[in-house]
C-alpha cells in the first residue's frame, strides 16, 4: 500500500500540489487521471521522490519513504519500477543491455541467470529478436515494452507509470494498457498510472483519483466515473464531443 | 542578485561532487564504464592533440626562430625554447583548452540530454546513485588519461618543431637535438602534469555539473554545452596563473 497525507509542492512559489491526500491500493491498477498541467507528473514524481516534498508524508507499507536518507530509500527503490513518459531507455546500450542492468547493478546472479531473466522478461511483453537493437532502432511501443521489462527485472512490488501510452497510436496504446494490468495482476505489484486518455480509464482503471490544479477532486472505481455529478470531472471525461452525445442520448433515454 | 546566483551555483557544484564521490555501487561496472570513457574521451582525443601539437611546434620553433635572428644567439636556442615553451605552457594549457571544447562540450550534451530524456531519472528510480555512476568514471578516466596526451603533446609538438625548423632551414638537426637536451629541468615534466591533472578535474566536473543540472528541452542542452566549455575554460586561464605561481616561484 501507498499512502499520500498532506503533501503540498511548489515551484517558484507556484503551488503545483495542495495538501495531496489519496491511498493506493495493493495488487491495483491505480490512476491518476487529470488535464495537462494539473500535477499528475509531480505528484508521481513526488511519490518516488524524484521531486523532494514541501510538506505532507508518503507511506510506503510502514515506511515513511520521505523522510528516510538517500540508503534507505535505495531500499525501497529497489523494489519500485518506473515505465517514464518518453521511456527513459539508456541510448548507449541495446534492448538487452538495458533490461540487464539493474541485474547487474544489484544482483549477484551469475551471467547465464541474467540472460535467462532479461529473455523472460523481453518474452513477457512481447519483444522478440530485438536483444541487440538500440532504442533509436525501436518503434514507440516496442521502447515503452523494453521500458515495462526492464521495470520488472527485479520482479519490484510497486510499479509507477507516467503517462504509458502517450504518442502511441490507439490500438498499441490498448496493448500496452492491457500489459500493465496483466502484469499487476501476475505480481500482485501496486500500480499507478497517469494519464489523461479515457481510453485507458475504461481498460486497466480500478481505482481512479481525479486531480485537479493541484486539487483530488474525486475518488472512485471506473464504474463510478460515468456516474459522477463532479462537473470537474464530467468536463473533462466528456470532453470530446462523441462522449458528450453518447452522455445526451443516455439522459434523453434514461 | 547576480552574487547570490553564483554562490547558489557554486553549491549546487560542491553539492553534486559529494554525491559524486562516494563509493561506486558495482566495482565491475565503475571498471567497465571507466575503461568504456577512457576510450571515449581519451583515446579519441589523441588524433586532434597529435596533429594540433605538431603544427604548434612547427609554430613556435620557426616564431622563435625568426624572432632571435642574432649572431650572439646560439642557434640551439631555439631548440631549448620550442622545448620550454612546450612543456610549461602549450602541452598542458592548450591542449587543455583544446579539450574542454572537445570533451567538455560532449559531456555536458551527453549528461543533459540524459537529464532531458528522463534517463538520470530512470537510474535514481532504481536507486543508483546517478552522478556517481555518471561522472566519477569520467573524472577518473581524464585524470588517468589527460596527463598521457599532455606528454604525447609534448613529444609530437617538439618532432614538429624539429622538422619544420630543419625543412625550413632555421636550425640544424643536430642544433635542435642540442637544444633540446640543453639545460632540460625534469621538473618541468612534473609541473605540467600537475596542471593537467588540475585542468582535467575542471573540464569534467564543470561540464558534468552544467549538463546535470539541465533543464528545458534541446536548447537548454546546447546552452550548457556552450557554457561548459567557456567556463571551463576561463577557469583552466585562472588555474593556470596560480598553479603557475605556486609551482614554479
């Protein structure tokens, strides 16, 4: 479990995050959904610690992971994945190379177990014969693939993912969306995702925090969502203009 | 206000060193890594410093050449002064602004565009100490290589000299081998390497630093690409006036 109490961030006196408060729940798909600029970003980057919090606390199990010293949060880093926006694969190494290195890094397995590991894991989502390619060799979803394996590598318990699908075209998008579920559940991982794309909301969303301008404006399950009065929130889930109609012609059915 | 943004600077600076010494997660990797920079950012760099040192001694010889025109003047003198000349200024110095351009500007584009592209990120995700494992093999591969091109600088720069003052005319060969034995201080050696070891340690670091702590997009990494190599290479000018004070007064 993950829990966030009453954090708040600014930048440049700018307040991005306001006394932040949300529970993430184990062995679940957890999203944060919100517009572009509303802190979704800061507040996973908050929860990993790559941004340092102004004020507030976050729990992982019973393990203030704030206040900890850069040691122990090694600690706790280990057991974290991070699928990153652009995907973050090291440029300089080949597919196999970057799902290898956090083995190399903080393993003492010998090379014949990476390479089964690295290949299981490129397996796992689906990358084949691509071990000695490069990331600028690689397609969008083939590189937000390698970035899935190479956060599973150390088989971590907390898997952070932000924004996953974005320039990806709708149906790898999909794919995608189903790998990160799929691979929660096998390893009963808590995951949370951020995005502002619906699509996924509907797929993988089984607890949805809604954020807005550094706000939580509503908690609640994908089924709940299509339900709310939040006016917030209802802008910006029938923000296009088929939802919108589909939304009228239920009301007008209903 | 300016003040208080360069000592906020110069933290950061001294902030990120301490993250960068300290002890390397995997002894297999700093060594791999080291080994990988050494060819990266030494062995590459042999090529430019050979051919530069070549015509800077070529140069200096036939400047000093033509500026000691005079019968009381030995002709070996010209030996001993492209030998000097050499060793306690152009090897170290200009070899070292040469490579702040050169190793400076790729450091800093490397690491930005590393810092950009979410990939420092990624590595202090997994908890790796993200400067060390970046910077420290760097820093270690110029300070065991740079000294190596500085006297590889001073040996082509002096042949250079030699051939061009024979192919010239202004100095025999045997005048210019005379010259260059003549009145030799081994220290001189010493005190070259010592600043290239100081130059080295500026280079990296300044230019580790400026790419660390991008942020932006590909403008702002060609901004601290540019300013690495003026930084680095102002501060390379100003060690060289104290290191020479220290050194050699």
């Amino acid at each position: 479990m993950i829990k966030v109490a009453n954090i708040c961030k600014s930048f440049n006196g700018k307040k991005v995050l306001d006394d932040v408060s949300v529970t993430f729940e184990p062995g679940k798909t957890n999203l944060i959904i919100g517009r572009s600029g509303s802190g979704k970003t800061v507040l996973l980057k908050s929860i990993v610690g790559l941004h340092e919090i102004d004020c507030g606390e976050i729990w992982f199990e019973d393990l203030l992971f704030n206040r900890l010293d850069f040691r122990d949060r090694k600690e706790v880093r280990k057991q974290m994945g991070m699928l990153f926006q652009g995907s973050a694969l090291f440029d300089s190494m080949t597919t196999e190379q970057n799902v290898r290195f956090p083995l190399d890094m903080f393993t003492n397995q010998t090379p014949e177990e990476k390479t089964e590991r690295v290949n299981f894991c490129l397996k796992r989502v689906d990358i084949l014969n691509a071990n000695k390619l490069f990331p600028a060799e690689l397609s969008g979803g083939m590189k937000k693939r390698v970035a899935i394996a190479r956060a599973i590598a150390l088989n971590p318990k907390y898997l952070f993912c932000d924004e996953p699908n974005s320039g990806l075209d709708p149906i790898t998008a999909i794919l995608i969306d189903e790998l990160i579920k799929e691979i929660t559940e096998e390893y009963n991982m808590t995951t949370i995702v951020n995005t502002h794309d619906m699509n996924s909301v509907m797929e993988i969303g089984e607890k949805i925090v809604f954020i807005n301008e550094g706000v939580i404006c509503w908690e609640g399950s994908k089924n709940d969502i299509l339900k709310s009065d939040n006016e917030i929130l209802n802008d910006f889930v029938f923000a296009n203009s088929l939802a919108k109609q589909l939304r009228s012609s239920e009301k007008q059915d209903g | 206000m300016q003040m208080i943004k360069f000592l906020e600077q110069l933290g950061l600076y001294f902030i990120l060193l301490k993250k960068v010494f300290s002890k390397p997660e995997k002894h297999a990797i700093y060594y791999r890594q080291t080994m990988h920079e050494l060819v990266s950012l030494g062995l590459n760099s042999v090529g430019i410093i050979s051919i530069i040192s070549f015509f800077m001694g070529s140069a200096i010889t036939l400047q000093t050449a033509y500026n000691t025109e005079n019968p009381i003047y030995p002709t070996y003198l010209i030996g001993l002064g492209c030998r000097d000349s050499i060793i306690l200024e152009f090897s170290s110095t200009i070899t070292a602004l040469i490579l702040a351009g050169k190793v400076g500007s790729n450091i800093a584009s490397e690491i930005g565009t590393m810092r950009i592209t979410e990939q420092i990120d990624a590595l202090e995700i997994m908890g790796v100490n993200s400067a060390s494992h970046l910077i420290l093999p760097k820093i270690t591969a110029t300070l065991l290589f740079n000294p190596i091109l500085t006297l590889i600088s001073i040996i082509v720069g002096i042949i250079g000299g030699g051939i061009a003052g024979t192919m010239a005319g202004v100095i025999t060969a045997q005048d210019f081998i005379y010259g260059i034995q003549y009145a030799f201080i081994p220290y001189y050696i010493t005190y070259s390497i010592i600043k290239t070891l100081f130059f080295a340690f500026i280079i990296t670091t300044i230019s580790s630093f400026q790419g660390y702590y991008v942020s932006g997009g590909s403008l702002e990494v060609g901004r601290a690409s540019t300013k690495a190599v003026v930084y680095s290479s102002l501060l390379i000018l100003v060690f060289n006036v104290i290191l020479t004070q220290l050194l050699l007064s």
